[in-house]
C-alpha cells in the first residue's frame, strides 16, 4: 500500500483523500433490500468505501434493545453486490471470534470481493453485548495483543504457530489465502496508549471515531500528531501508518445518533449536511493528513448518500 505524504508534503491529485459511509447499525431497523439498496448507492455516487460497526446489540433509550445484522456475514453479501469500493468491519472486535478463525472470516470476504477488504480491529468496549453472548470481557487489550499476533501472521503469512495466555494455535494454516499477496490491509481501531503499543508497529492504518477527537479538524490535528508521535516510538516513519477519521454529518432530518449507554454518547458539533459543508470538511481533513475518512450519516438514507455523492463531485 503506498504510504500517505508526511505533515510537511504536500498532497497531490492523485493521492486524494478517500471517503466512505458507514452503513446503518441501530439507528433504526434496516431490512436486507435497504442496504443492499444503500450499498449500491453509495458505490454509485462515487464513495470509495463501506463499512459495518461489528456489534451485537445495544440497550437504547426507552428500553428498546436492537442488534445489527452479523457483520461478517454481511460483509461477504456486500461484496457481491458491489465491485469497487473498499469494505470493511469498523471496526472488528477480536474477542467475539477465535483469533485464527477471524483471519479465516477475513480471508474469504476479501477473496469473494476481489481484494477490496480492508481489516480493521480493535478489542471491543460495549460490556453489555460481552454478557449477552457469552464472551470474555476481562483482559480485552491483552487478548487483543495474542489475537492480533494470530490474525496479522495468518493474513500475511499464511501460517501461525502460537501459544499464549488466552489463544493458543498448532501450525494453523490459512487456505485459500486472501486476495492479494499479504493480505488485507490492517487498521487499528484504537488511539488508546496501549492498544497503539501493541498495534502501530504492525498496521497499515489507525482509526479515530468522531467523538474521540471532537469531530473537528483542530481535534484530528491533535490526535494526529499524538499518534504519530507513538509511532516513530514503534519505529515507524512519518506518515508510514495511515490516518483515517470517522466523521459524524448531519442533514435535516437528522434527529441525533443514539448508541446505547457509554461515551461513544459524547456530544459534538455535525458537519452540516450540505454538499459544499461536507466537501470543505473533506478537504481540510485531508490537508491535515487524513488519507481515508468514513462518513457517519444522520439520518443514515438513500437521499443522505445521494447528498454526500454531490460533495465527493466536488472534490
């Protein structure tokens, strides 16, 4: 993959900055005809990527408790129906697979899309969906360190032979392998001081979401430049590991995004959701170093990814 331009390049024509849209989560109830609908739109506008929250379910208020359809499942009927952008889980929890059958998950969709997945992973933070299904929620991050050892050497390597504290694999192989020679692209789903120890010596690309940096261009300078301060400590060059931002936008309709409890809730300020608004956010983000951003919509519709098209025009 190539690497992004450092703070002090500038960024020509033909690295443009990548945009793409998160598809619904629990916003409200989507139907398999809707966001197939919704997918291909948003590859017809132009949107260079999609991308699924891999989650289980949320308590939402008024004690209403709604799940999302199983991401990699969807993932895999994505990419049928689509034959350009980029998918991806966003971002994928390790602890709700083994690790090496993630990788085998991982795999396979981007074999069925052609090479177009990209594999973001992160240790997960939503305790009530743990309890629900069964899963370990203690020691997340050190899990999270084991199952990434795992997946990083199947994807790339195609074999992995590991025994640790909580995952253990025995010359595990990985046949067929992915798409393209060593895989899928590798995404951190995480800026935490940990997680980026563990995972900036490794990935391709770091995430932030829009309420960790404010939704501002100011907030993802600041969390840019902290990320690529722990990068050179993990021996990475200037800009080797891609930046990438979710962005919350709000059109009209837009009536808030609700997640369930916890401080994804964290109130900020929405691009507006007109064409010019949201191309000039583009722009400024990716003059300050993003090099993939993923539109968070509200309200989340054909009509909003139609809108968002008309920006990606511009730009």
């Amino acid at each position: 993959m190539t690497s992004p331009p450092s703070p002090d390049q500038p960024r020509s024509p033909s690295e443009r900055i990548r945009v793409g849209v998160q598809l619904p989560e629990v916003e409200r109830r989507v139907e398999w005809p809707e966001l197939l609908d919704l997918a291909r739109a948003a590859e017809d506008v132009g949107l260079d990527s999609l991308w699924l929250g891999d989650h289980l379910l949320y308590d939402l208020p008024g004690g209403v408790t709604r799940g999302p359809w199983e991401a990699w499942t969807s993932l895999a009927a994505l990419a049928t129906v689509t034959s350009r952008v980029q998918l991806g889980p966003f971002v994928a929890s390790t602890s709700f697979h083994a690790p090496a059958m993630l990788a085998k998950m991982a795999a396979t969709v981007d074999a069925i899309a052609g090479g177009r997945l990209v594999l973001g992973l992160g240790a997960g933070w939503n305790e009530r969906e743990y309890q629900a299904f069964g899963f370990p929620f203690d020691n997340r991050v050190a899990r999270f360190e084991e199952a990434l050892t795992i997946i990083r050497q199947l994807v790339r390597e195609g074999r992995s032979d590991f025994h640790g504290r909580f995952y253990s694999v025995d010359n595990c192989v990985i046949d067929p392998p992915p798409a393209r020679p060593g895989g899928p692209p590798l995404m951190l789903g995480s800026t935490g001081p940990r997680m980026m120890r563990i995972g900036l010596p490794h990935v391709d690309l770091w995430n932030t979401w829009w309420s960790d940096y404010g939704n501002s261009v100011p907030g993802f300078e600041s969390m840019r430049e902290r990320v690529e301060d722990a990068a050179a400590q993990a021996g990475r060059e200037p800009g080797e590991v891609g930046a990438t931002a979710a962005v919350l936008v709000r059109f009209a309709p837009g009536r808030g995004r609700v997640m369930g409890e916890g401080d994804y809730n964290v109130p900020v300020e929405p691009v507006p959701g007109s064409p010019a608004a949201i191309a000039e956010h583009v722009a400024a983000l990716g003059a300050a170093g993003a090099v993939h951003l993923q539109l968070v919509l509200d309200p989340i519709t054909i009509d909003s990814i139609l809108e968002v098209g008309k920006a990606v025009a511009l730009l």
